[in-house]
C-alpha cells in the first residue's frame, strides 16, 4: 500500500510538470475526471510503465471527461 500511494503522489507531480500546474491543481483535476480512479483501479499494469506512459494514459482517460466539462488542462 505505501509503494502504492507513493506511486500515485509521483504520478500526479510527475502530470503538474508536464502540464505546468500546480502540484493541488493536477490532483484536482485528475481527481475530478477520474485519473486518481484510474491510477487506483489499474496500479497493477501502469505502475510497471515509466512515468511518461502512465501521464499520457491519465491524459487520454481525462480527456475523454473533459470534453464534457471544459478545464484548464490544454487537450493533447
């Protein structure tokens, strides 16, 4: 569980960098479009990939419920 949650903290700092926000704003974010469920629910396969793949699969899996709702994250 502890690698778990460190893990998930590494995912959301490493999707604020990417994005340049804030660090609360991502996990907000993430958060609101379903990225901290998605992490949850999948931690198994997306903690063997590198940080780049696991952003970019937040990014996809919140983008598809961010054009229901428009956000500040710019579309990839």
């Amino acid at each position: 569980m502890e690698n778990k949650i460190a893990w998930t903290v590494a995912c959301v700092s490493e999707f604020a960098r990417r994005f340049d926000i804030s660090v609360k704003s991502a996990f907000q974010y993430l958060y609101l479009h379903g990225g901290i469920t998605f992490l949850d629910e999948h931690y198994e396969a997306e903690h063997l990939l590198s940080f780049d793949d696991a952003v970019d699969d937040l990014a996809f899996v919140c983008a598809t419920k961010e054009e229901r709702c428009n956000d500040f994250v710019p579309r990839l």
